[in-house]
C-alpha cells in the first residue's frame, strides 16, 4: 500500500486568504494540477523531512 499527500499549494494559501477576506475572486487561473506549493508546501512534500 502506498499514501501520498501533497504539500500545500500557493492555491491552498490564496483560497484561505480571499475567504478570510470574505470575497470569492481568488484570481487564480489554470489548472490546479499547475500550481506551485508554497514554500511550507515544499516543506512538507520533502521525503527526508524528520517530525
């Protein structure tokens, strides 16, 4: 059996933030599948990271 997850994406941070503002229009465009992870995000996708 193999999980995965991903780190966070700049997408997961923009989404947050248009809703902590109240609004809808978030401004991204694309495909979610192009979208880069935040810097927390490459944190968290690195496999030799320790907890």
């Amino acid at each position: 059996m193999t999980i995965v997850r991903h780190g966070q994406s700049v997408a997961d941070v923009t989404f947050a933030g248009a809703h902590a503002r109240g609004v809808a229009a978030h401004g991204l465009t694309g495909r979610d599948a192009d979208v880069e992870l935040s810097p927390l995000g490459w944190q968290q996708a690195d496999p030799g990271r320790t907890r």
